[in-house]
C-alpha cells in the first residue's frame, strides 16, 4: 500500500511540474517580449491561432520541444514555432505560427 501511496504522490507531483511548465512555455518569450509585440501591433502565435481555429478546438503539439543550438540547449521556452490541430468553421486542420517571441521564432 505505502508504495502505491508514494506512486499516486511521483505522479501527482510530476502531473503539477508538468503544468506549470505548459503556462510558463504558454506565456512565450515573456512579458517584456509579449508587450513589444502588441506596441508594434502585432498579436503573438497563440493569439493569432485562437482567432483562427474554432473556439476550444486547438491541440497543441509539441509544446515541450525545446531549441538547441550547436553547444546544446538553448533557454528558451518551447520552440519557436506553435505547432498543432484544430478546427475552421468545423473543418480539420493543422497550423502552425511563428512565435517571435521566443528565439525569434525560429524552429530547431
């Protein structure tokens, strides 16, 4: 029993790791970035996607890929690409935009 107990509990706190990495790599490059985006008039990746799929019908792929460089990683959260599935007007689809905000919105 103690062990299963101290499964659900590893479970529990890499389901909560997880999370709080999706709403950080959500989040883009930050707030300074994001903020520069919209001075220039500019929506960020995940914002353009929403105003294009149907509402709650984006699934987003690869949300954890993470960049490198020729040294390694980069600090970067998430790639620079948002990539994934949706719907328009009901129809399937795949998207994918470019987050300037993160690496420039380069991939890989």
């Amino acid at each position: 029993m103690a062990n299963d107990e101290a499964a659900e509990a590893r479970i529990q706190e890499l389901t909560a790791d997880m999370e709080e990495r999706r709403k950080r790599i959500a989040r883009g490059g930050g707030e300074v970035r994001v903020r520069k985006q919209h001075a220039a008039g500019k929506l960020t990746a995940r914002e353009r996607v929403a105003r294009l799929v149907d509402e709650g019908s984006f699934a987003e792929l690869g949300v954890f890929v993470e960049p490198i460089d020729g040294e390694g990683r980069v600090d970067a959260p998430g790639e620079g690409v948002v990539t994934g599935h949706g719907r328009i007007d009901g129809r399937p689809v795949y998207v994918f935009s470019q987050d300037f905000t993160v690496v420039g919105g380069s991939l890989g």
